[in-house]
C-alpha cells in the first residue's frame, strides 16, 4: 500500500514544474480553505434557525467538523508551500485549481440561496401558524353554529307561541260553542297544544332532533291534566331516542291520538286504570308500545278524525302500526319505523 502511495506521489511530483507553481500552489489552497470555512458558516445559520427540526443534530455537527477540518488542512498547505522544495506539476495544480473553483462555486451557491432559506418558515412556525388557522376557523364555525342554534331556538320560540295563540284562540270559541262541538274543538285545542309542546322542548334544548322520552312524558302531563283522568296511572318507560326534525309532529301526533283515545274512551265514568308507554331503540328500529287495562277500544271507537290521522301520520313516519286486544283487558297500540339516518344512508 505505501509503494502505491509513493507512486502516485511520485505521478504528482514528476515533470516539468511552470514557473509560478509555488503561487498557483498557495493561492489555490488558500480559496480551498476559505470556502471549506465559508459553507459551514452558512450552514450553521440555517441549523441555528431549524435546530428543533433536524434530525440526528450530532450527524449534522460531524459533517461541519469533518469539512472544516479539511479547510484546515488545505491552509497547512497553503503556508507548506511557502517554504516547500518540492515542485508541483501540470497535472497536481490541475486537480488543485479544479477542486478550488468547484469549492468557490458551491459556497456562492449557500450564499445567494442563504437569504432564500432564511425566508421559508420552519416546519415548527408552519405547525404554530396552522394551529392558528385552524384555532380561528374553528371559532367562527363556533361561532356560525352558536348564531344559527340562537336562531333554531327563536324559530321554535315563534312557532310555539303561534301554535298557544291558536289553542287559546280555539279555547275561547270552545266557550261560545255547542254542548255537541266542544269534544270536537277540545280535541282540536289538544291536537295544537302537542304541536306547540313539541317546540317548547326543541327550543329549550336547541336541537334539531325530538327527544322521545322527555317530550312523551310532558306530553303525558299535559293530556291527562287536560283530560281530567286522575285516577288513571300513565307510566313512561324504554329507551330514549330521537326523532328527526322533519317527522317530529307526526310522532307528537300519533302518541296524542293514541293516547288521548285511551284516556277518553278507555276509562269511562272515572274509572281507574293504567296505560303503560314503552319505548325501545336499536340501531335499525324505533318502537312506541302503549297498553292499557281499560275496557278496551274497538273499531267504532277508534273510528273518525284520529283513526285517519293515525293512518296518515304513520304514512308520513314510514312506520307500520298495529291494534290489539290486551289478555287483561284493554287494548294495545303498537308503531315500529326505521331509525332516519340508516334510512337516509341507504337512500
């Protein structure tokens, strides 16, 4: 290995030597030396500014030790060839004077590019101004959403005192009436005020969904107030589901009908009873049950304005409805529809 070493430096060393080899010599090693300190000073710039971000920092080190180590070097050379005794040749101060221009060119290259990298925003500022961005996008859709809840609440506030100016508006005709149109009229008054009672929970929760068993039991409380049928037991019991906005007055309406024909019909003369209103939600089906121990209702007595409301409404729910007979007496209501948003996936 050390007899090729001297032979190549033998390659290096033979020849005629030009005149000015000892300045050729120095002046080379010298622009060697000065760009091998100047890419490492430009680099240094750059790392300072993105050292969260580089990986493997101890690796970027090394490589500015290593190329400011051969800078060293090449300015030993450069003072070596002060004094040295020993000619450089042709083909020596071709390879000298080719490695310093390239290096000149590579470190004019960091400087005109330096001020340009500068400018790009570092991945960690990037991340902060995205973090902003997102923070102020998500407060205006905060902010929309806030804003149009306050105007779903004001619409179901308007709604719901429209539909109270209509059942007080019927109340006070019930009092001019006929003793044969006031059950007509009563029942009128009743079927708005559910309407109006589905809007006073939507507004009171600002949603655009109907919570099933929150708005049966205040519609429970209302019907037999209405009705005056203290001694029968209404009880709510099941699942809580909700109802999508679009069908939310066609389920209030159903659950009135049903359950205003049970508390009318079912229980004649005051008499005491139970009707038992069981809710049941899976991830395909809704279900509303109501029973009763009542005397039972049959066909004539479900016939009229309900029974085709009932028909109607169900339609509208895409629901399947059912009447049977209890074994202990009275009857028993049954509707299944299917829950909206698998109905709406499918569509």
């Amino acid at each position: 290995m050390f007899e090729w070493l001297q032979l190549l430096y033998s390659i290096c060393t033979s020849g005629p030597a030009p005149a000015y080899w000892r300045e050729i010599t120095i002046v080379a090693n010298a622009a060697i030396a000065v760009a091998y300190f100047w890419i490492p000073a430009a680099m240094a710039v750059v790392f300072a500014r993105w050292r969260q971000e580089l990986p493997f920092p101890w690796l970027w080190a090394g490589f500015a030790v290593f190329i400011v180590a051969c800078g060293l070097s090449h300015g030993v050379h450069a003072f070596h060839a002060i004094g040295a005794r020993t000619p450089h040749n042709w083909l020596a101060l071709s390879v000298l004077m080719f490695t310093a221009i390239v290096s000149a060119i590579i470190a004019a290259v960091f400087t005109y590019l330096l001020p340009k990298i500068l400018r790009l925003a570092s991945p960690a500022e990037t991340k902060l101004r995205l973090q902003e961005a997102v923070a102020v996008s998500t407060k205006g859709l905060q902010d929309a959403l806030r804003h149009e809840r306050v105007l779903l609440r004001e619409v179901h506030h308007r709604v719901k005192n429209n539909l109270q100016v209509t059942a007080s508006l019927v109340s006070l005709h019930m009092r001019r009436a006929s003793p044969g149109s006031v059950s007509e009229l009563r029942s009128l008054r009743d079927r708005v005020e559910a309407m109006a009672a589905v809007h006073i929970q939507l507004q009171d929760v600002g949603s655009s969904r109907l919570r099933a068993k929150p708005f049966v039991e205040l519609l429970v409380k209302s019907l037999t107030s209405s009705v005056g049928r203290d001694g029968v037991v209404v009880t709510v019991v099941g699942d809580g589901f909700d109802v999508p906005l679009d069908h939310a007055t066609s389920f209030a309406l159903v659950i009135h009908e049903v359950l205003s024909n049970a508390l009318r019909h079912g229980f004649p003369d005051n008499r005491a009873g139970s009707i038992d209103i069981a809710l049941f939600a899976d991830q395909l089906w809704r279900s509303v049950t109501i029973s009763d121990d009542g005397i039972g209702l049959g066909s004539e007595r479900r016939a009229g304005i309900g029974e085709t409301l009932i028909r109607t409404l169900a339609i509208q729910l895409g629901a399947e409805t059912s009447w049977t007979s209890n074994t202990a007496g009275g009857t028993i209501f049954s509707m299944r529809f299917a829950e909206q948003d698998l109905v709406d996936r499918l569509v």
